[in-house]
C-alpha cells in the first residue's frame, strides 16, 4: 500500500538531500518518478546545498498536483512515486492533491519540508501534512546554532539582525531592494536555538557583541 510520507526539519538538516536520494535509489529500483518543488534556490530543479541537483516540475498557487499526475498516466507513462520538496510553501489543498494521489491511485508520495516559519509558527503546508500524513519523520542530520546547541528554529536576518515581521515568504541569500533606504540589505536566514531566537541573537549579532562568543558550546566531534 502507497502512503504518505513526511520528512521535516530545519534549515540545513538535509531535506533536499534525502529527497534527491529517494529519487535516485527509486529509478535505480526500476520506478518512475515526478518530482515537484517550488520556491527552490536553482528555480525548476531540486537542489541540495552539498552540490546535487534534479530538474522538477514547478509548483505554482493554481498547480492541481492530482490533475497534473492524471495527465502523466493519462499520456502512457506509469508513475509509481511522487517526491515533493519545499512543501511548506504548498497550498493545503495541495496538500489533499498529494493524499488523493495515494489513496486513489495508490502513488507513493515522499514530501519534505521545513514545520516552521522565521517567526517560528508552522506554515500552512506544513500544518496540513502533520494532519493528513501516514508517516511523520523528523530528519535526524541536527542543524547547529551559532552556539552550539542544536538548533531548532530559523531566522530570517537582514544584515545580520533577526526579522520578526514581514512576509512569510521571502527567498533567502539574495539581496532585496529598500525603498525606504535605497540600500540593499541581505536577506538570509540561519538555524537558531530556542534561546537565541527568542533573544534575537543571531551570528552575527554575536559577532558584534564582546565577549558574546565565549556563550559558544564546544561540541565534541565523534
């Protein structure tokens, strides 16, 4: 019986990864294979910060997933797994979309995706697969905080200072006009323990603050 899967976790914990992974063990076992994502770094392509990297079909707003996999088999060509990244970013109906293709067309689905947003409450996405999925898994690869301790939430930072407000959505590591300022600020995001994200201390707030880094833990490498 197909199910529906759901890998999570924070930034850099290996998400893309394990789905690019699953992909190749499952066209190495004979499988066929969709890949889906949307709002990813390289644009119609899954790809993972290690350097791997797969063409997908984009998910916008309006994307019926369930009508698009139809036409696929529709057309002569089986689909046995469906492997979708960035699924925080998924509507909730297409969240169902992905439960429909399982229990009615018995697809296996592998989604991955982050819980939470820079203001560490669930997107809506994420909220519906904890509702609807047969299997939730949380990666175990620990993203580290800035001091040391395992890192649970992720910021966004604009010039090395935590966001609080703002749009859900905003893509990270590239930098975002002012029109208040006319600068351009940097937009990027870290993963950060609970503490620090509640004190709004990010790396490079740290960084800026003496003695700050002497909070950093050692954390012995086995």
């Amino acid at each position: 019986m197909a199910e529906l899967t759901y890998f999570y976790g924070t930034m850099n914990c290996g998400k893309s990864t394990l789905a690019l992974q699953i992909h190749h063990n499952a066209v190495t076992a004979g499988k066929h294979c969709l890949l889906f994502t949307k709002h990813d770094r390289g644009g119609g392509r899954i790809t993972s910060r290690i350097g791997l990297s797969q063409d997908a079909v984009v998910v916008t707003d309006g994307l019926d997933i369930a009508a698009h996999v139809r036409s696929v088999t529709s057309g002569g060509d089986p689909v046995d797994v469906v492997i979708c990244d960035e699924t925080q970013f998924y509507t909730p109906e297409q969240i169902e979309q992905l439960a429909w293709l399982v229990d009615e067309l018995d697809v296996e689905v592998q989604a991955f995706g982050l819980l939470t947003d820079f203001t560490s409450h669930l997107f809506a996405g994420s909220k519906r697969l904890l509702e609807l999925a047969d299997r939730r898994q949380e990666l175990q690869v620990e993203a580290r905080c800035w001091c040391g301790e395992r890192g649970t939430l992720n910021a966004r930072t604009v010039d090395g200072a935590i966001q609080r407000q703002g749009q859900q959505v905003v893509v990270g590591d590239l930098p975002q006009a002012s029109l208040e300022t006319g600068t351009v600020p940097t937009v990027a995001y870290e993963v950060l323990c609970r503490r620090h994200h509640r004190l709004g201390i990010t790396r490079a707030e740290a960084d800026r603050q003496p003695g700050r880094s002497r909070e950093r833990t050692v954390v012995p490498v086995a």
